[in-house]
C-alpha cells in the first residue's frame, strides 16, 4: 500500500486539534498527537516544523472551517450571532482552542492573523450593508463576546442561569442582546 501523505497530514491535523483542545501548545504531547493519528514524530516535524507550526496549521484550519460553516453572509447581526452560536454548540472544540490561543499567545500575533482579519473585514461590511451601521465594530465585538462567552464559561453559566439553562432559550436571549446592541455615537 502507497504512502499518503495527504491522508497522514490529515490524520495528525485532526489528532492534533484534539490534544490542543484538551492540553494547550504548551501542555500538548507530540508523542500523544503521533500515536493518535498512527503517525510518526518524524512525518509531524517534516510537515509542520514543530509543534507551534503544528498548532499554527491547526488553528488557521480551524479559523478557515470556521469561516466556511459561518460566512458573513447579508444576514443582520443578531442573525449571524445565532449561527456562529450553533456552530460553536456544535463544534465546542473551536472555542477551547481560541482560548488556549489566548492564553498562551496573548495579545502577540495569531497564526493566519491577516486571513483572519480579513473575515471580520467581510463581516463589518456585511453590517454596514445590511444595517446600516457606519461603524459596527464594537457591535461585533460584543456579539462575538456574547456567543463565545455563553458556551466558553459552561461553569459560569451553571451558576448564574443555573443547571437547567435551555440553550435554545439562551441563543434567543442572545440574538434579543445583539439587536439592543446600540450604535457608537461619533459625533
């Protein structure tokens, strides 16, 4: 049977997203990633450099899935808050390795950092079409604030809206949030 290495790239991405997700860069087991996606250590390093090259490729794959599941699309805000909502509901690891993004990257440069910008370029402009809004910035913001928050923080959800909170209830709660959201004044 023929080597693939697309396949191979593949597998490792997908093991890699997983230990990423649970442990971080810095936590993260080279040695874990390769026995999960039944590859060597070696074909990680060839493809990828190290494991920051590693966990960069992972999130610009990530950011780009992201991005084709939830474009910006010429729905309003509220409307797209509600499908990156679902989205991240339903991919939960997303949010987990933004985080970990986060944390251990800070305020520095992120991996696909241009591409990135890009895509809330694409939804600033899809604001401003669709609503009118000259400058939706800080509407953006806090609505990606709002859906990443509600499902990053599961404990402190729990403890505020309590065990039982309906996450159907809550994405309506959310999308109400974002239209009350009020326009800068720059006057």
């Amino acid at each position: 049977m023929a080597y693939d290495s697309t396949a191979t790239k593949e597998r490792i991405l997908t093991a890699a997203a997983a230990e990423f997700a649970a442990h971080g860069v810095a936590g993260a087991r080279v040695d874990r990633i390769a026995a999960s996606a039944q590859a060597n250590k070696r074909a990680i390093y060839d493809y990828f450099g190290d494991k920051d090259g590693l966990f960069a490729a992972v999130l610009e794959r990530l950011m780009a899935d992201l991005a084709e599941a939830v474009p910006p699309g010429d729905d309003d805000l509220a409307s797209y808050a509600e499908r990156l909502f679902d989205h991240h509901r339903a991919h939960p690891q997303a949010l987990r390795l933004l985080l970990w993004e986060a944390l251990e990257r800070g305020d520095g440069a992120v991996p696909g950092e241009d591409a990135r910008r890009n895509h809330y370029e694409d939804k600033l402009r899809a604001v401003r079409t669709t609503e009118g809004d000259e400058d939706p910035r800080t509407r953006l913001f806090l609505a990606l604030g709002l859906v990443g928050w509600s499902l990053a923080m599961p404990q402190v959800r729990r403890m505020i809206l309590g065990p039982d909170e309906d996450l159907d209830r809550l994405r309506s709660d959310i999308s109400r949030a974002v239209r009350a959201l009020p326009r800068p004044d720059h006057t």
